[in-house]
C-alpha cells in the first residue's frame, strides 16, 4: 500500500478513495455524483431574462447559470455549503503551506 495514495484522475491531489477501480479523491467522487444527480433535475428558466439555465458543480453544489445573462441561481442551504467549502479550501492551502516549506 502507497503511503500518500495514489493521484486523483480528476484534480491529481493525493488520495486513497476508489471509484470503479481507479483513484478519484472523495471530493471529485462527490462532484461526479452531483453531476448525474443535476442531469435529471429539472431546467430552471433565468428570473431576468427568462432563458435556459445550465447546470453547473462549483464547491461541491449544482448551481445554475444563466446562459444568456450570466446569473446564478443557488437553491436553499447552497450558499452556506459554498462559503463552508471555500472555508475549508483556504484552511487546507494554509495549513500545507506550513507542511511543505517553499526550499
Ligand atoms: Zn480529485
Ligand atoms: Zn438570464
């Protein structure tokens, strides 16, 4: 067994998680499953101009973006679970950045 794992395909961040035989960090195993969860979900029209809105995973939640205007719908809890995420990114890139000193 690998110390570190091996290298997500994905994002290429060390992980030991598994997805049908070949690495794929939690995170993009989260993210894939969302994606398929979004395809069957219902297409939301834009608020302002009335467009199709796309399906997109930002932060580990489906957002929906406005191809015409550019906006984004997030559904309840969405934002709480994005600001949660990016917390925990920025914690992350905090952290290794005193594990492995710049030589
Ligand atoms: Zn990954
Ligand atoms: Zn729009």
């Amino acid at each position: 067994m690998k110390l570190f794992g091996e290298k997500c395909n994905r994002c290429g961040v060390r992980t030991r998680n598994k997805a049908d035989d070949a690495p794929v960090c939690e995170r993009c195993a989260t993210e894939m499953e969302l994606a398929v969860a979004a395809g069957s979900e219902d297409v939301r029209s834009c608020p302002v101009d009335g467009a199709d809105m796309k399906k997109e995973i930002a932060h580990i939640v489906v957002i929906d973006r406005c191809c015409e205007c550019g906006g984004v719908w997030l559904d309840a809890g969405e934002l709480r679970l994005i600001r949660e995420d990016v917390e925990d990114m920025a914690l992350r890139s905090l952290t290794s950045s005193f594990t492995l000193p710049p030589v």
